[in-house]
C-alpha cells in the first residue's frame, strides 16, 4: 500500500480509501465490519463516510445508519486509532436535514450529531457533501448554469462556515477540511476565505473521477497542483460498469444497477462502446478490468486516495490488489485513444 498527505493538513492517507455507503443497505453492520478488517489487513488506513449514508436509495428513516455502525466498529475493535476518518456534512436540497443548506449552525450540530453516531471524539477530515449552490456533478454539467448565483450571499455563507470550521478545529472536534463535488472556481473561494478569516484550508475535493467520468482532468487538475489539493475520486470503477459485470445488458442480482438501473444517469448508448473499449485494452494485455481501471486513478498525478465500494468481500479482494498493478507506457497509451475516440460517454 502506498500513502500520500492530503494538502497541508498532515493527513498521511493510504491511496484506496475504504467507501462506506452501502452500509445498511446493500450490506449488513457485520459485513461491513467485515471490509474494515479485510482493508486494514491490506494496508488501508482510510475510511469515508457521510452523515447521509447508506445511499441506494437514500431514505429519511436510514439517514445516519452508516455512521452508527462504524461507529460500533470503533467501540468493538477499538482500533479508532488505525483509521483515518472522513465524513461529509449533506447540502442545500439534500435528503438529510429536510434539505436545510449548509451554515455555521449546521455545521456545529451536523458535527456534533457525526462525533456521537460514529462514538469518537474527532473526524480527521470534515467534508461539505454538495455545495449550497449547486454543482455540476451527477450528469448536471450538461445543464449547470452559475449564473443564476448570487456572488455576494455565496461569499457571505463562505465566511460564515468558515469561521465555525475553524473554530471547530481549534476546539479539537475536526482535524481537516474537505470538499465534495465542487467547482475550480469554488475550490480556490473556499481557499481564499480560509485565508481571510484564519480557518483551514482545503485539504482534499471528492469528486467522481473514472476512465469513463474525467471532468477533473481540466481546470479541477491545475487547481489540485497550484493550490494543494488532493482528488479523492469516487465511482473509480464507475459504479461497476468498468468491471465487465454488465456486459451483454447483463444486471446481476445482486448489484447497482438492480437497484438503480440508469446508474444516476450513466446508462447512455454511448457508454456501452467506451466499456467495450477498456475491456478490450485490459482483455489484450492479461489485465483483470476492474485493476486496471484503478491502476489508471492511482496513477493521476493529482490523487490523493480512490475510494472503493463492494458488496462482497470477493469484490473487495480484488480491488485491494490493483496497488501491486502498474500500467505499462504501451496500456496507458492504449487508454489515451480510447479517451479520445469515446469522451464524455455520460
């Protein structure tokens, strides 16, 4: 396993990070359980998480569950030590909360009801889910339009977070801060407002980054060189699409795609040609499919960690073992044609 430090904050992470959302949902507390001593055995130091999960499908009534049982992983095993621990606070129109937007007070509660449900004392790294402004991830940069953002209340609700970032920070309770699904623009806004009222700077960005989803390769890359920023990239095997399980219009049961069959929108009739495409690459050069999607994050000069999410230990094993993988020059060029011949393909 190797390790990286997420900007300034110290954070020493191991590049796969654990995913938790399927937690209470698609899994069970003692399968969960399960992958947190499977992933620390492998050298994974780094769990996320967020005060919405599980997800697939949200549900008022689950909200928070994610949290408790890792939480009650921390009281059995008490290994709270071993981990790097990451939450995410949910935003304006989420489901969590009745969909009340980020704030100082939200913040503090939201904190305060994370530190209780996962029974520890400190999250190393606290991070705003979606911004209160929206974003253009989840299929939305076809759509997204800044324009109707008011530039002075979103500076406004910037520097009052802030401020109880940083206090929340010198009272003990957080070690880090992050951000999820944000912009180039919002990133270095939230940089520029730590900078004037004294609070932490952004140590990472969690935002989808796959052979198949790779906006961050533009403007979000050169923000993460300039400003320290690590990617956190999840859906790094595109919600199983890069593995080949659903080749052919297959959808094992089960899956994902049982339970969402568009994928948040991933199933386009452009998608199944780029899928075909990288199991060509990995299938010609003895790759199993799912590593070598990995590898290709792993490789990105911007990562910090990817995140993994399985349904079975099988799954989980297998995604484990891409940090022994390296791409050759002949793969990674390979890749780049198929980049270029199938981009955007959702």
């Amino acid at each position: 396993m190797k390790y990286r430090t997420l900007g300034d904050s110290g954070l020493k992470v191991s590049t796969l990070c654990l995913g938790s959302m399927t937690w209470g949902s698609q899994n069970t507390e003692a399968e969960g359980h399960r992958q947190i001593d499977m992933a620390l055995e492998a050298g994974v130091n780094f769990i996320d998480t967020a005060e919405m999960y599980p997800v697939n499908p949200v549900r008022v009534e689950t909200i928070g569950n994610t949290e408790k049982i890792i939480g009650n992983w921390f009281a059995k095993s008490g290994k709270r030590d071993k981990v790097i621990l990451a939450t995410k606070a949910a935003g304006a129109g989420q489901a969590a909360r009745g969909g009340a937007p980020i704030t100082a007070v939200t913040v503090r509660n939201c904190i305060e009801d994370s530190l209780r449900r996962l029974q520890t004392d400190v999250i190393d790294l606290y991070q705003l889910h979606v911004p209160n402004r929206g974003t253009w991830s989840f299929r939305r940069n076809w759509t997204y339009d800044p324009s109707v953002q008011n530039t002075a209340a979103v500076a406004e609700n910037m520097a009052e977070v802030m401020g109880e970032l940083a206090a929340q920070v010198k009272a003990g309770r957080i070690r880090a801060f992050g951000l999820s699904n944000e912009t180039a623009w919002g990133v270095i806004a939230w940089n520029r407002t730590a900078a004037a009222c004294g609070g932490p700077r952004v140590a990472s960005v969690q935002n989808e980054y796959s052979l198949l989803c790779r906006l961050y390769d533009l403007d979000l890359a050169e923000v993460s060189h300039h400003e320290n920023v690590a990617l956190l990239a999840f859906s790094p095997l595109a919600t199983g699409l890069l593995t080949g399980k659903y080749g052919a219009g297959m959808i094992p049961t089960p899956s994902r795609r049982a339970r969402s069959p568009e994928l948040g929108g991933r199933i386009t009739p452009r998608v199944w040609g780029a899928v075909e495409a990288y199991m060509a690459i990995a299938k010609r050069h003895g790759l199993d499919p799912a590593q070598m999607a990995l590898a290709f994050v792993l490789s990105r000069p911007f990562l910090g960690s990817a995140i993994l999410g399985a349904t079975t230990e099988a799954q989980l094993a297998n995604d484990l073992a891409a940090v022994d993988v390296t791409l050759s020059a002949e793969v990674l060029d390979e890749i780049a044609a198929a980049h270029k011949a199938w981009p955007m393909p959702f």
